[in-house]
C-alpha cells in the first residue's frame, strides 16, 4: 500500500527503485568464556571465514577496474592461514569464538600496521572484514553497503562521510537516512555526487529489502510502493527539470548584470570529472580531507602535490579555492591524532589542528604550491575553523612564505563573523560556511537531524552574520563568498547576494537552478528579499517571507 514519509531533501532530483539496507556492524563481542568444544568451534569459524572470502569473490567477479582489483586482496585476507592460527590460539587460551575473532584480527591488523607502507594502508580493510566474519559466525545481517546485485535505494541509520565517498553512483540510485541533519557531510556528499537524498527521515526504519520506493530529493519526500503512475509522473518531470536546467549557461549574474561568480564545491577525486565539466568559473571549495579519508597513513608531499596537480589540471583557466585540512568532529582522518574529546565540533579541528601538528599545515602547503607551479589555475587557499584576527594573520604570513599569494579565512566561527573587519585586514578574502557557522551560532549539532529546524540555513540569526561579514568585505573592498549549502537553494542564494556576498559555491548538481533563480532577479530585488528576511523571527517565517 502507497505510503509517504518524510524528512528533509538534501539531494537533487527524483529516483525510485528497491531499497537495500545499511546494516550497522554487530557490537564487539565480549569474552564469554571457553567454548565447550573448541575443535567444533574453529571449524564454525573457518567456514564463516570462507562465506566472507566468496562473498567478496563473487563481488569481485561482477566489479571492473581497481575495484576489482581490490576485491579480490581483500579476498585473500579471510583466507589467511596466519589468521586461522591466531584464532585457534586465542580458543585455546580459553577465549569465546567470536571473541576469538575479533582478538584474532586486532593482532593481525597491529602486524600489518607495523608493517607500514601498502599493508599499513590495508589495515583498516580488516576491521571491515572482522566485522562481517563476526556476524556471519552470529547470524545477524552483513555490515558494510549492500550489493544486491541490481540499482537500489540504499536505507541506513546514517552514514559515515567514508561509506558515502564510497558509493557507486551507477548502483546506488538514491540515499534515505534515519538521522543525520541537512548540513553533514554524507548529505553534502550526497548531493555532490548527484544522488537524490532525504535525510532525518525517522520513519525510514521500517523499509525493509527490496520495497519499492520513490525518492523525491526536493520535497524530502519516500514514498513507499508508489503505483506505477505516480512513479512514471515524477520520473517524466524529472527529465523536463534536468533538460530545462541544462541550457542555461555562462557565468552568474543578476538580472541586470550585477556579476557573482558561481563555483562549485569538490570533495573526491571521483567528483572532480562532473565538476569540471559543470559551466563554472571555478571551485569555491576544495575540501582537500575528503581525499584523504581512507587512508590509514598520512599522505606524502609528493602524493598530496599529485592528487592537487589533478584537480588544477582539471581547472586550467578558472579559479581553485583549495581549503587546508579540516580533519576532526565528523571528519575524523585515520592519520591525524584527534585524541579523546568530550566535545570534538568544540575541540581541536580544522586551523586548531595546524597547533599540535604544525608540519602537516606546512607540508599541505608546500604541495599546494607545487602544484600551483605546474598549472595554470588560480590558485587561493584558505583555512578553516578560523576563530581570531590572529590565526587569520598567522595563516596569511604562512601562506606567503610558501608563495600563495591570494591567503583567506573560511568564516564559520560567531567570533569571526563578528569581527570580521579585523579578519579580512589581514587577509585577502573570506568565504563563509555556513554550515558549521549555522552549527554555532545556533548551538545545534549538524549531525543531529532532530535539530534540524535550528540548523536550517534561513535562520535569520545566521544571515545576519553573513550580512555583517559581507558588509566589512564591501568597505575593505575584498570578496566575501558563501560555500556553505545555503549557497545551493536557489532563492536563499539571492538572500546572500543581496546581503551582499560577491560569490557562491555549491554542489555542481546545483548550479544551473541558481544561476536561473538569479538571472531571473535584479539586484535591489535581491537586497530587498534580504531585508523581509532579516525582519522575520525565525527561519520558517523567513522561507515563507521570501516564497
Ligand atoms: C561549512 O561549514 O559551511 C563548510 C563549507 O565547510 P564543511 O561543510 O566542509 O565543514
Ligand atoms: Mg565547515
């Protein structure tokens, strides 16, 4: 029977296919002892093992290029007789089976760690693999992204940045979250990779494998079962607003002729195709930590200069606003010690870091630069979680010393926006994200879907403060651009304009709808949307104000 669900769209567009479920990996198991009969027992184990080796052959023999590739190494891993031995060694030392396992990889991980290089790298495949031998042995269902084997609709309580940077865009048709907030990083990767999303969707615990659901990334709205109409309605619209947006073209301007660049936001290298194919003037935002979230170790000079010489490649001509590092809170770095938090979105992320590790600020920039040498892009950087004048100055002065002349300050922290005068006299622009910005000024998680009516970009609080860095640009002549995901709702985006921000940077799926929505308005028109916003008392009067 037809039923809808909502929660919040964060993605473009419409899709509908079967869900597949994102199991959550099984608790480690606890130590409940010696097995009664630990012969009978390996065998159990051995058997689970080789489910979980076959598994991963048979997706291996469906897969293509590295993927492939890496299938079948991590094929080889369960079948290790290394690994047996350590298991039949902690079951005689009188531990429980599936502890036994668990015990079993912990130790062969800590080996190949110590081994360094490649097999450090492959380290954290194990934990993965750990964890679907563990309920396999129980029998509770497979962790990790599903592969039923046709396009599906993938469901999850949430998703970690690192399993969405992982998703196949030819198999995974759409993404439904039970939590997570408008602004995290799984929807904002989400959307750059195209996928319509709805996230804080509560009621998606019910949909089991295999039901029929359609996806509407717009209205955050899961229909489930839909009839073969409804389905056959949307999908026909969807073509229409796909074709409609894709001839509109040049560069971003209101409608008369005020010019605001219109750039995009990059996460991986497997976005960076579409994103340099999109009708941009550049990239607003290069999250250079989403390149590195995979990797158990920290990445050379030599291999961060490759990875960033590829995307300046990929924009020869454009501008490139490459960000520093913003490792921690939600997006922990496997290499980067975060240490133990009570508190990390209030901890040691992103500038902070550049403190306990300065080297690694230092390399970052020294590969930046090397990159910079060999393109011809126009390189600026900036760095995030900026909080004082101070750090703004010393990453300025930094930036200089490595030869990067165009040095700025993501605005994301209150105390920045406030003063933002001061930030922008030390350095050569700002963008402002307005995500964590959101975050903090509203004391609200962003990971946190119940919140999320107090992360919503219309909070008339938030805008006030772009409205205030925005006009300290303005009188110091230096540009203030918006790369948060308040830049990618077309009408909110004329909002920033007329607040006076002179750039916008967003997911590449959505620039062709913002470039229309500001063709379509002239500049006072603009300035006079933002002063109805700033005179509403919360962000639902704010959209209303302005629809
Ligand atoms: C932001 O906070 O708005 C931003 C653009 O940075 P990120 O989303 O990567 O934290
Ligand atoms: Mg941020």
């Amino acid at each position: 029977m037809t039923a809808e669900m909502t929660g919040i769209g964060v993605g473009p567009g419409v899709a509908a296919g079967p869900v597949a479920r994102l199991a959550a990996p099984p608790e480690p198991p606890a130590d409940t002892g010696p097995e009664a009969d630990p012969a009978a027992t390996l065998q159990r184990i051995k058997a689970a093992l080789e489910s979980v080796a076959s598994d991963l052959d048979e997706r291996a023999a469906r897969a293509s290029g590295p993927a492939k590739d890496v299938l079948f190494a991590q094929s080889m891993m369960p079948r290790d007789p290394a690994l047996a031995d350590r298991i039949a060694k902690a079951l005689s030392d009188g531990r429980s089976g599936p502890h036994a396992v668990a015990e079993a990889f912990a130790s062969f991980r800590a080996s190949l760690e110590a081994a360094g290089g490649y097999l450090a790298e492959r380290a954290a495949d194990l934990d993965d693999l750990r964890d679907r031998a563990v309920a396999e042995l129980l029998g509770l269902p497979m962790p990790g992204l599903p592969d039923p084997g046709r396009p599906f609709v993938l469901v999850a309580r949430d998703l970690a940045p690192a399993d969405t940077a992982g998703l196949d865009p030819e198999r995974v048709l759409a993404v439904v979250t039970q939590e997570g907030g408008p602004t995290s990083h799984t929807a904002i990767l989400a959307k750059s990779m195209g996928l319509p999303a709805v996230v804080a969707c509560a009621e998606a615990a019910s949909l089991g494998d295999g039901t029929e659901v359609l996806v509407d990334g717009r209205g955050g709205i899961v229909t489930v079962e839909p009839d073969a109409q409804t389905t056959e309605r949307a999908m026909s619209s969807e073509s229409r607003r796909r074709e409609a947006l894709a001839s509109s073209r040049g560069p971003g301007r209101t409608a008369d002729g005020t010019g605001v660049q219109l750039l995009v936001n990059l996460g991986s290298q497997a976005d960076l195709t579409a994103a340099a194919e999109t009708d941009s003037e550049g990239v607003g935002l290069f999250r250079t930590e989403f390149l590195f979230l995979d990797r158990a170790t920290a990445p050379t000079v030599e291999e961060q200069t490759e990875a960033y010489a590829a995307v300046f490649a990929a924009f020869a001509g454009r501008k490139v606003v490459v960000r520093t590092l913003d490792a921690g809170a939600d997006k922990p770095l496997a290499f980067v010690d975060h240490g133990a938090e009570p508190n990390p979105a209030l901890g040691v992320r992103g500038i902070r870091l550049a403190r306990r590790h300065p080297g690694m600020l230092d390399d970052q920039l020294t590969a930046v630069s090397a990159a910079a040498a060999r393109n011809e892009a126009e390189i600026w950087v900036m760095a995030p979680m900026v909080a004082t004048p101070a750090e703004a100055a010393d990453f300025a002065a930094l930036c200089r010393s490595h030869g990067l002349a165009m040095a700025g300050t993501m605005i994301e922290v209150p105390a920045a926006a406030l003063r933002a005068g001061r930030v922008l006299e030390v350095c050569d622009f700002a963008s402002i994200g307005t995500n964590d910005l959101g975050q903090y000024t509203l004391a609200a998680d962003r990971m946190n879907g119940e919140l999320a009516e107090l992360l919503d970009p219309w909070q008339p609080a938030l805008l006030e403060l772009v409205g205030l860095t925005a006009e300290a640009g303005r009188e110091l002549d230096k540009p203030v651009g918006v790369c948060g995901e308040a830049a990618s709702d077309p009408l909110l985006a004329c909002v920033l304009v007329g607040l006076g921000v002179t750039s916008l940077s967003m997911a590449p799926s959505a620039v062709p709808a913002v470039r229309a929505e500001l063709a379509s308005r002239t500049l006072a028109e603009c300035v006079e949307l933002a002063g109805a916003v700033m005179a509403c008392g919360d962000a639902a009067e704010a959209r209303r104000a302005v629809a």
